[in-house]
C-alpha cells in the first residue's frame, strides 16, 4: 500500500494554502481597521495577492493543466477568476482608503478571492498532491518563492498566463516597486 504524502512547510501545497490564510485574515484586517492601519493592511494585502497570483500562473497552473485529468478546463476556470479578481483589485489600488466605495468594493473582491482560493485549494491543489512527489512539491515550493521574489507587487489584469507574466513581468515588477518605494508616506 502506497504511504501517504506528508505536507510541510516546504511543500507547495502548505506554501499556497497557507497564504490563502494570510490574504484571509489581511482582508480582515483592512476592513476592520481605519486610517493609516487600513492604507497599511491594504498595501500589503495588494502585494500578497499581486505576487501570490503571478507565482501561481507562472507554476502551479501550468503544472496543473498538464498533470491533471481535465487539468485544461480547471485551469481555466481559475485564470477567468483571477483576471476578474485583479480587474476590481487594480481599480481598489487605485482608491483612497477613505472613499466611501472602497469598503463594499473591497468586501465584492474578499467573497470573490476567497471563493476562488477554496475552488483552487479543492479541484486544483490537493490533486497535485496525489500526482507528485514529496520532493517533487518542495522543488515547485522553491520555484513559486522565486517567482515571488521578482513579480509585479501591484495588479495587472491581462497577464494571467505563464507566457504573459515572464514576457510583461519583469518590467512591470520593476515599475511596481520604484512606485513602492516612491508612494511610501
């Protein structure tokens, strides 16, 4: 009888679940605080999402639709929702923290990207458990912490692809964290 996989921190599955649970308790955050903690839990719940999502377009989806059976519709499914996610994060970026549509905006895209994490979690990642290795996983884990090492920090609607982000990536990453650096106040 086949051992089961076992999950650690180095596993590419614990890796993105577990920033699932960051972006979750971020979007708390943001939409229980006020002011300058609100712009703060904001700024930094754009910039998980922005690389957690590049990282998963450049790794994991396209390991997906190869390896899994109907991996090309699931794959899909999850890049329509993620163009979607970014289109209403990049205009919430775009926002004050104060205008009095940021917060139902911000709750639309909550339901939106935890709706999406839990349909990636479920028909997408624990089925890559049972298609790869445990050294296998570690070694996408070390691949998506070096795709978030150089992607964008800032949504960009368009680019949900593999090809995309390594053609547009780069620059926009460069773009994204000068404008970082400058917008700190």
């Amino acid at each position: 009888m086949a051992q089961a996989p076992t999950l650690t921190k180095n596993d590419v599955i614990d890796l993105l679940v577990a920033q699932h649970a960051q972006i979750r308790d971020l979007f708390a955050e943001t939409l229980e605080s006020t002011g300058d903690r609100r712009k703060d839990a904001f700024r930094r719940l754009v910039r998980l999402l922005a690389v957690h999502e590049t990282a998963e377009e450049e790794i994991v989806h396209p390991v997906a639709r190869r390896s899994l059976p109907g991996g090309e519709g699931i794959v899909d499914d999850r890049l329509k929702e993620e163009r979607e996610a970014k289109e209403l994060l990049a205009e919430l970026d775009g926002m004050d923290v104060h205008d009095p549509q940021f917060l139902p905006k911000l709750d639309k895209l909550r339901i939106a990207v935890l709706t999406h994490a839990r349909s990636e979690e479920r028909y997408e990642f624990y089925r890559l458990v049972a298609e790869f290795s445990d050294t296998q996983r570690a070694a996408m884990a070390r691949a998506v912490k070096a795709a978030e090492a150089t992607a964008p920090t800032h949504p960009h609607p368009g680019t949900e692809s593999a090809k995309a982000n390594v053609l547009v990536g780069p620059l926009a990453s460069m773009v994204d964290r000068i404008r970082d650096i400058i917008r700190k106040d």
